[in-house]
C-alpha cells in the first residue's frame, strides 16, 4: 500500500538537513531500487528556495506500522531536521502511468 509522508522541519534546522542529506538521500535511493518509491522531495521556503520548510515522500510500505518505523529511522530524525511526519495511506490516481 502506498503511504504519504509529510515532515515538517522544526526551526533553524538548515545545516543539520545538509549534513544529514546524503544519508538520507542513500534512503530513498533504498526505496527506489526496490520500486517502493512514488516520489520525494522538499518544500522550499517561497522567498528562499534553498532553504526548507519540509518533506513529501510517497512510497510503498507493507503496513502504517513499517511506513512509521521506516520514517523514524530517518537520519533527518536522528539529526532533528524534522520536527513532525505526518502519515497517511496514499492512492495514486493520476498519472496513470
């Protein structure tokens, strides 16, 4: 089943996203291999697209409870980028590709 996840960063967490990106990045690229993986991406600040406010991941996850545990062991947890993670199941409509 497919799963929304959408982290919102917690205040001044910037450099903390940077230095934990390529862990994280190595993450989703887990996901894509595998053909889990929707889509990702951060929400960019609209006066400073360099900076962010969050992220939207959608991917395929066995359960609510393996989509929770996989969002827990973000490195972007670990390293306090992500302040909150909302999920929820996903249906993809369109594209229908």
């Amino acid at each position: 089943m497919l799963f929304m996840l959408m982290a919102t960063d917690a205040d001044n967490s910037h450099e903390a996203r940077m230095q934990a990106r390529p862990k994280h990045l190595a993450r989703l690229e887990e996901l894509k291999a595998q053909k889990r993986l929707v889509l990702a991406g951060p929400n960019p600040l609209p006066e400073d697209d360099s900076h962010f406010s969050g992220s939207l991941i959608v991917a395929e996850f066995e359960s609510l409870d393996e989509a929770q545990a996989w969002a827990e062991q973000d490195p972007y947890v670990d390293a306090g980028v992500f302040e909150e993670i909302l999920i929820r199941p996903f249906k993809k409509i369109l594209p229908n590709d």
